[in-house]
C-alpha cells in the first residue's frame, strides 16, 4: 500500500517503525481500531454502509450509499492547506447560520474536503425527490457558495465518507476538523500518536438537519437581493501549546536545544518537536541552528517554534523561511509573519530582494503573506515590487495552470506533465494529441505567452526556466 511505504520511509516521530509490517500493526491498533469502537458506541445501522464496506481505511474512493442517496462535495486543493481553508470558512459560516448539518476533513497535506452528507438532505425539494435531483443541486451549492460566500477553488467531486486515514503522501493522519478550530489547527497535530477518535462525522446526524436543509436549499433557490453576505476572511490564530503526546520527558529547553547537535537524525527530530510544543521559549539562536537541518520536518517545527517570540529576530528568521522548498515550512512562516502584523512587511520585502531566484510556490507564499500584513490586500508598493521579481518555474506542473477541465485532461492523457515537458514541444506535435484541436492550442498558447514561454523552446536539461513577471492569476492556487 503505497501510504504505508511513504509513511515507512518517511519515519515521523514518534511512530519509529521497525518494518512495514509493524507500521501496518501501528495502523491497526491506532486507527482502525478507534474508529471501530467509536463507531460502535455512537453509530446505528448506517455504520455497516459506510465503515465496514472497505477493507482498508482510506479516502479517495467514491461513496456509494445503498439507499441510493448522494453526499453533496467539494475540495478546495490548493497552493497549501492554509488557503485552502480561507477558500471554504466563508461557506462554513453561511451554513453555521442556517444550522446545516456538514462534514469537513483535512487530507493531511494541503486540501480541505467538505460534504453535507446525504442523511442530512430532506427526502424532497421543489416536488421532486431530491435523489432525481444530484447534478442540480450540486451545481446550485456551488455557484451560491461562490456568488455570496467567497469560495474561489473549490471544486465539486466524489470522496469516500471514512473520518480518519491515513494521508498516502505523508503519513499524516487525515481527520474531521471543526468550524471553530479552522483558524488555530495545525498539520503537526495530525501525528498519528495525537489522534484521537472523537469528532462526529456520517454517524451523527441532528434531528432537525434535513429542515435546517430544506430551508437552505429554498434560500439558494430564491437566491435574491436579500441573501446575506459572509465575511470570508480566516483568522490566523496563535496557537496554544502544551506537551503534547510524545513530549520530552521532562527535559529542559536547554537540554532539549543540545540534542539539536547529534548525528541521530531521530533524535534532532524529536528535540524540534518538543521545542515547537513546549509553552517554553526557545532562545533564537537554537532555532537559527535548527533551521539550517536537512531534514524538511526540524525546519518545520522549529520555524513554528518562531510564533511564540515574535521578535525582530524571530520575524527575519521566518522571512527567511518563506524561501524553503518545503510547503509545511513557508505555511509556518506565513502564520508567524501575518501574525506579527504590519512590522512584518518591510522584513518580508528585503527578504525578497536577494540574488536568489524563488521558484513561483515559494513566491505565491510571499505574496500570500504580503497581503494578508497589508491593511489594503495589495498596496502599490507590492505591485512595484512584483513588477521587477523574476522567478523560475522549476518544478511547475501543467495541472496547475489554469487551464479548462478538457485540454488539462488531454495534457495528462499525452503524459505531459511539467511545464518543460509542455513547452520542449512543436505546435504540430500538440496537434496531433488525441481530443487536441486548434481551441485547446490557442487556450495554452495564451497562458505561456502570458508567462513569458513558448512552444518550442530548447531548454538545458538542468537549466532553470525564470520568468520576468509574477502572474499568479495564471495558476490554480
């Protein structure tokens, strides 16, 4: 099982497996086994529908419910999980106002899952039953949700219905999230040994959710001048912090600062955890050696560690960290920046201003960052700047431009990948693609001479592609 092997060789503490076989034991005792109990205390019959018909906990399968209803679904899968989750809390809180019943699950990297579960959908809507209706009212949600509650990205798919498993890219665990903890959670507090089996997810359904639900699907359908509007923007909120499972045994941050100098890459791995989840300050200079670590997990704890100072020192170190080639480490560093607020900005500006050449994530994160400092979103001196910022597309993949679902699909079909892969070709080549006309052509021909590329083009095998402008509009993030 391909998560079992990424979570095997990845070796996060403080699971330490010894072999695949005794990760998969692991797995069991600690996931599959909660998640029956919890299911058997709190479920009814709907348990032998959605837990028992798999054999292994996972998450992206299509559900199928034998009474032959549909859960209503999307996912915003972006440029990191803290966007993502902006990209739904304005819908959250348009349905925590109607009382609707849904379900939202953090995958473990970067997307957040949402669903309002076919139990909580009334049995009809307009006269019709609301089984006849799936396509209609899916596609109803999400224009509503993007017309009055700001969701951006997200989009509409099919996903198997389990709360807990195992995360296939990272062996982080993947769990149910709460609206209230959407502004203060955190993907370090996924370990596997800090999971426990408690939030509600198909199994408990309030009474009044199919009223609360009709009632909703009636406001959308009225969809009038009237509808209220929902502030979209998440909170970033510090987080509180206390030994968590796994802790340091009690020793002192001075102790714990010292294993940060061994060879054993478990052990600096475990002293960054518990200087991150201690309430105790790290002193900058521990942090500063931390963050220079190989492995991308101490980087990411230790930067986390900054928000608890917020200092100058702490706020150049994060500034720093927005430049990291691991995802988890910039989010870390856009928390604690945003969080230090406006004294931030100008730190974030000169960090950017180096001989280096970012690659467009860790731009994007910058910006990010930027934005949500600025009282305005974007003042000029952002623009200015972005004007004179060249980046390289080094690792850009062509699903992540913004291209329509038809021409993506037959990129992906012709195994063309990065963008290298794309603009190393002719048009003619292009052309001959299965379902690749003339408008498919056009479509990405636009967006590669908005980037400043072409087809055609002879690139070294190790040669950086930079580009002169900053243009995240043309990306899906």
């Amino acid at each position: 099982m391909r998560n079992v092997e990424i979570a095997y060789n990845r070796k996060r503490w403080p699971i330490r497996p010894t072999s695949k076989n005794h990760l998969r034991q692991i797995i069991e005792e600690t996931i599959r086994d909660r998640i029956g109990q919890a299911y058997r205390e709190s479920s009814g019959p709907i348990d032998d529908v959605r837990l028992k018909k798999y054999e292994y906990i996972s998450f992206h399968f299509r559900t199928t419910v034998a009474s032959g209803g549909f859960d209503v679904t999307f996912e915003a899968d972006m440029q990191g999980w803290r966007r993502a989750f902006e990209d739904l809390v304005g819908v959250v809180r348009t349905l925590d106002k109607f009382g609707v019943c849904y379900r939202m699950k953090y995958s473990g990297v970067r997307s957040l899952h949402f669903m309002i579960p076919f139990e909580a959908l009334p049995k009809e809507f307009n006269g019709k039953p609301v089984s006849s209706q799936r396509a209609d009212i899916q596609n109803r949600l999400g224009d509503y949700f993007r017309k009055h509650c700001g969701m951006q990205k997200a989009y509409s798919l099919s996903v198997m219905r389990l709360g807990y498993s195992l995360n296939e890219d990272n062996g982080l665990v993947s769990l149910p999230i709460t609206s209230d903890e959407l502004n203060d959670s955190r993907p370090w507090e996924m370990h596997i040994h800090n999971v426990s089996i408690s939030k509600p997810w198909h199994g408990d359904i309030p009474a009044d959710a199919s009223r609360n639900m009709l009632e909703f699907l009636n406001e959308i359908h009225r969809d009038d001048s009237k509808t209220m509007k929902i502030d979209p923007k998440l909170d970033i909120a510090p987080k509180k912090r206390s030994r968590y499972i796994g802790g340091s045994d009690g020793l002192s941050v001075e102790e714990l600062a010292a294993h940060l100098n061994s060879d054993d890459g478990s052990e600096r791995l475990e002293a960054a955890w518990n200087l991150m989840t201690t309430p105790d300050p790290v002193h900058i200079s521990v942090v500063k050696q931390g963050l220079k670590d190989e492995n991308p997990d101490v980087r990411w704890y230790l930067t986390e560690s900054l928000q608890k100072s917020l200092s100058d020192d702490a706020i150049e170190l994060a500034a720093g960290m927005l430049w990291d080639d691991d995802q988890f480490v910039r989010i870390g560093a856009v928390d604690t920046l945003v969080l230090a607020g406006e004294k931030a900005f100008d730190i974030i500006l000169n960090s950017m201003s180096g001989d280096d050449v970012p690659t467009i994530w860790a731009l994007n994160d910058a910006v990010y960052a930027l934005q949500r400092i600025c009282p305005d979103g974007e003042s000029e001196e952002i623009k200015l700047f972005l004007r004179s910022t060249s980046y390289t597309i080094a690792g850009l993949m062509v699903g992540e431009l913004a291209l329509s679902g038809r021409t993506a699909n037959c990129l992906e079909a012709a195994d063309i990948i990065t963008i290298r892969d794309l603009v190393t070709r002719s048009e003619p080549e292009m052309l001959k693609l299965r379902n690749f006309g003339s408008k498919s052509l056009d479509e990405v021909k636009t967006i590669l001479d908005e980037m400043g590329l072409s087809f055609g083009m002879i690139l070294d095998s190790d040669e950086p592609v930079k580009l002169p402008a900053y243009r995240a509009d043309l990306l899906k993030i």
